[in-house]
C-alpha cells in the first residue's frame, strides 16, 4: 500500500498540491480522476518520486519513500509517464527490454529475456516483437509502453493518463490488461485518467482531486454518484447501471433532456 499525508508540492507562490492524504490500496486499480488543473500528475509523480514534495510524506508499506534508495524503489515502483519519449530507433522488444534496466542495468540475463518475453505475451504483442516503434500506431506504441514498465516486475505502477490519444479499442485494451495486472497477478495499478466511464466500470478505488485538495476517495461503488460527480466536474450527471457496469452520462444537462422530451 502507499500512503500520502499532508502532501504538499508549491511553485513559488502556488500550491499545485495542498495537504492531501489518502491511501492507495494494495492489489487493487486506483484511478486518480478531477479536472484539469486538479494535481493528479503532480501526485502521481510525487509517488514515482520523480519531483520532490514541498511538505508531507509518502509511505510505501509503511516506510518513508524517502528514506528507500532509488534502485531499491525503482525495483518497487515502475512509473510510464504522460508522453514517454524515445529518440532512439528501437524494436518493440527492444524498447519492453529496457524495462529491465533497474535488474540488470543494460546487461540482459535469461530471467530478463523471460520477463520481456511475458509482458509481450501478455499484451499480445508477438506479432509487433521485431517491428520499430515509430513505424506502429499511436495505440500500438502505447501498449509496448506499458510491456516495457510490466517487464520491470514491480509490486506498483504508476501510470500517467495512458489512455491519452486512444481510439476505444486500444483504450479497452489497455484497461482490460490493467485489470488483469491486479487480479491475475496481484500487481497494484495508480493511474491518472480522464475518462470517467473507464475510471468507473475498471477501477476498485477512485481518488478524486480538484484545485490541488482531495474532494473524495474510496471504493469505486461508493463514491462514484451523480452528486459527487456533479460536484467535482460542475455539469449534470445522470449514471445508469446494467449487468454490463455503468455509465456516467454528462454529455447534455438535465434541462436539455427534459426540453427534448
């Protein structure tokens, strides 16, 4: 489990982040949700401590982050930023091999050979093994992304809105092989989503920010309302739950429905 407490994270004058504690559930999808602006990045990339807090602390089973060394964390936690970049003309088992490098720092053994070969099969992506990346598509590039932090075998990972840029299939896909990260493997998953609808029908926990403060967090069927949502988006919410999950409807206000009938 990871826990922040009274985190904080300025740029001089401004708070991004403002006294936010909460916990991320071991084994469990956690979605970090709110409007743009809300310090979900911020958050996410305090936890990957890939920036530095202002004030408060983060925990990792209980153990200040801080006081881990990087290798050892890196070895913990694995972190696919917003807009991964890679200049390098690469293969995509090449680039998932590069999630190895905490292990055995550029040097491939047989047991690194065999974690690039489980997250590639895993993603389904042995027919794309030898292609370049810059010769696939947008959604394509992003799934070697997340085989790349697989391979890195870690307890966590944190996951920068990977859904960005998606066209349905591969944003499902993506889902669907995050979800079961956490119940095939035991693996815990943060992420940073927009989508409230994937954040909803994917996630065990929702941790919702707005103007750099919690609003809300805790299990997805608790916390996932009309009135919370309305709150923290500010537009009409109507959500309507089947056998197949739900959907959170804010595409029209309550008025213009009631105009149209």
């Amino acid at each position: 489990m990871i826990t922040v407490r009274n985190l904080q994270k300025t740029y001089g004058d401004k708070a991004v982040l403002n006294g936010v504690s909460a916990a991320f559930p071991a084994r469990c999808v956690t979605s970090l949700i709110g409007p743009n602006g809300a310090g979900k990045s911020t958050l996410l990339m305090l936890m990957a401590r890939l920036l530095e807090p202002s004030a408060g602390e983060i925990e990792w089973q209980g153990q200040n982050v801080a006081h881990i060394k990087t290798a050892d964390y890196a070895r913990r936690v694995a972190t696919l930023r917003q807009s991964p970049g890679f200049n390098m003309r690469l293969t995509v088992e090449e680039l998932v091999a590069f999630g190895r490098f905490p292990h055995s720092r550029g040097t491939l053994t047989a047991e690194d050979r065999r974690a690039v070969d489980e997250a590639i099969d895993f993603l389904s992506l042995e027919s794309l093994r030898h292609a370049w990346i810059d010769e696939i598509s947008g959604g394509q590039r992003q799934m070697a992304f997340l085989a790349m932090t697989m391979a890195q075998q870690t307890d966590v990972l944190l996951l920068d809105e990977p859904l960005n840029n998606l066209d349905m299939k591969h944003a499902v896909q993506i889902m669907q092989a995050l979800r079961r990260l956490c119940d095939e493997q035991g693996r815990t998953v943060i992420l940073v989503i927009h989508d409230i609808n994937f954040a909803a029908n994917y996630s065990d926990h929702i941790v919702a920010l707005q103007n750099g403060a919690l609003r809300f967090c805790g299990p997805t069927d608790e916390v996932v309302t009309e009135a919370r949502l309305a709150e923290l988006y500010e537009l009409d919410f109507d959500i309507t739950r089947s056998n197949r999950g739900c959907v959170c409807n804010y595409f029209t206000s309550k008025g213009q429905k009631e105009k149209r009938s």
